[in-house]
C-alpha cells in the first residue's frame, strides 16, 4: 500500500487529497485497500469527501436484478427501477423518509421473479395479458411473503399504467389473505442449549461466532446491532454494552461478557486502531465496521441464522412478559413487538 501510494504521489498528476482518493480506487466491486484507507484518513481529517463507492455498488446490485429479468418484459422493470429512484430523490429534497437501497433491491427481486414465473410457468411475455390469475398463482407460490410482494406488484402495476404499459391493474381485488403476524419459526429449547454448550465451551468455535450467537440467543440482538459495537460502548465497572437504540445500557451474563472479552483479546493480537468490536482482516487497517456479507456468514458453522435467533428471544419474551416492556427495553415501538405475541396459550401454563 505504501508503495503504490507512492507512486501515486510522484506522477503528474494533482496531490489534492480527493484527487488523490479518486486515483487510488480500482475499478470493479471493491475500491482496493488503499483507497478504503486514505477514505478513512482523508474524511475522519476533514480532507476529502467520500467517495460514492456504496451508490455505485447499489447501482450494480439494482442493475444485475433488472438484467435477470426475461428480455421482453425488462423495458417495464427498467422503467419502474428508475421511477422508484426519481421517487426517492425526491423524498430526500421533501425531507422526507426515502426508500433505502435494500427497500428498492427488494422490490425489483420480488418483480424480477414474477416476471420470470410469468415467463416460465405461465407462458407469457407481454404484461398486458397478465390477468388476477397469474398474480394469485405467484402468491400462492410464496406464502411467507404474500403481502409483501402483493404491495410491490401493485406499485409495479401503478408505474406500468402510468407508462401504458398495461390498462388494467390484475391485483385490483386481491387481498393479503392473513392478518399481520408472526409467521417465522423459532428454535426448540433442546436446540438452543445446544448452540449455548457450543459457543460457551468449544475452544475452537472463533470469538465473532460466539459473541454475535450469545448476544442474539440471550438478548435478542440483530446482526447490525453487534457490527456496529464499538469499543467505547463497553462499559467494564457495570458488565454492560450500549447496543443500537436501546434507551440503556445492556447488563451481560457472564457467558456473553466471556464472549466479548475473547472478541476483544482477538481485536488485541490485530494490532488495530479500528474503533468496533469486530475487527476482520480486511477491516483492521480502517475505521469502518466489518462488511454485511461477512456478519451474514459468521454463524454458518452453525447452521443458524441470527434473525431467527432474535425472533426466538423476542417472542419468548413478549409472551411471557409485558410485551410494552419488552419493546420499551429494546427501543422498539410497541406494535413492532406485538406480531410475536401468540394466539394460544400452552397448556402448561394452564391452572389445573
């Protein structure tokens, strides 16, 4: 790094920081260590803007969902990916809420696929001859996500009839066909002690695997929450962690404060000046958290998911306690908490 640094310092061209953070970067998915580097530096210095390498990546994700989509019917899915981000841009100039990247990635992946069911189950490749059948027969195929793609066919439906692509919108009539509620699975108790024995008492288990599985099993915390933990969250007299917008500090177990004392005596032998709890390889030279893709699979040794370790935890807690402390305890609003409470009671805790 230092090397080519130096070469870029010796041409003919301009030393301005931001001139100099625009050469280093290479093209492709990443920008290459050494812009990442002096991005940090040059921003955290008040030097140089930062670069719109997230923009371009995002550019690239909603790019590659529109180009899977069957050639005849892409012109549409085109023109409503443009329509979302003329809407956001304009959201942003309003002050108000904007979709996020992953809100619109997630509805072209939703279109994306029911333009590729059209195409292969349904033969047709004209949005026009789509009618209410094909809508019921794509949401019937994905029940989970029933009213979630319901709501992103008819923002498509919307824009086709705006650009007159189609006359009629197909899921006019259509309902979501359930309430609102919690429909994931949760894991068994015997497979939760499991996970406990593996992340407090196998030696070999790596430190991210065992704090991001303890903190998610026993205090419900999300993937984000534990890659964006700093090292000044930690609060040593009390044994407790700020985490994400939980109004107060988080009181640690003693096999959750043992994770995080490895995960910070392996932060120790990285020799890294990186503000977060969680230091890669290739985030030990820079001040940014580790990458998304790296926390997806931390706990694929495993074999489980932190979402559903969470859900498991919340609705553990919002059915056995007072769901307005639950969320009050989580910085939740209090309508989020409530789709976990459950429509039965256990026989168990029925009075005999």
């Amino acid at each position: 790094m230092i090397t080519e640094l130096g070469r870029l310092l010796e041409d003919e061209h301009p030393n301005h920081p931001q001139n100099l953070l625009e050469r280093a970067r290479r093209p492709g998915r990443s920008m290459g260590s050494l812009a990442r580097a002096l991005q940090d530096y040059f921003t955290a210095e008040g030097l140089a803007l930062p670069t719109d390498q997230a923009e371009r990546l995002a550019a690239g994700r909603r790019q590659r969902r529109v180009d899977a989509v069957p050639q005849s019917l892409r012109p549409a899915v085109t023109r409503f990916a443009q329509d979302m981000m003329r809407a956001r841009e304009r959201a942003r100039r309003a002050g108000t809420k904007p979709r996020s990247d992953s809100t619109i990635e997630s509805a072209l992946a939703a279109i994306r696929d029911f333009a590729s069911f059209l195409a292969t189950q349904r033969g047709k490749r004209d949005w026009a001859l789509v009618d209410i059948s094909d809508v019921e027969a794509f949401l019937a195929a994905h029940p989970e996500m029933r009213a979630r793609h319901l709501s992103v066919l008819r923002q498509f439906f919307a824009s086709a009839r705006r650009h007159k692509t189609m006359l009629v919108d197909p899921a006019r009539g259509v309902a979501a066909g359930r309430e609102r509620g919690f429909s994931g699975r949760t894991i068994t108790i015997n497979d939760q002690r499991g996970l406990f024995r593996r992340w407090t008492t196998d030696p070999a288990v790596h430190p991210h695997e065992a704090l991001l599985g303890l903190l998610a099993l026993l205090h419900g915390a999300a993937s984000r929450e534990v890659r964006l933990l700093r090292v000044d969250d930690i609060e040593m007299a009390t044994c407790s962690i700020r985490i994400g917008q939980r109004p107060h500090p988080v009181p640690l177990d003693p096999a959750s404060w043992a994770a995080l004392q490895r995960c910070l005596a392996h932060r120790v032998q990285l020799r890294t000046g990186n503000p977060h709890v969680v230091v890669t390889r290739g985030t030990k030279s820079l001040r940014t958290p580790a990458s998304v893709a790296y926390f997806s699979h931390v706990l694929d040794p495993a074999g489980i998911a932190t979402h559903r370790l969470r859900v498991t935890r919340l609705a553990d807690l919002v059915n056995t306690m007072d769901p307005k402390l639950v969320a009050a305890a989580f910085g939740m609003n209090p309508e989020g908490v409530m789709i976990y409470l459950a429509d039965h009671v256990d026989e168990g805790r029925l009075n005999s």
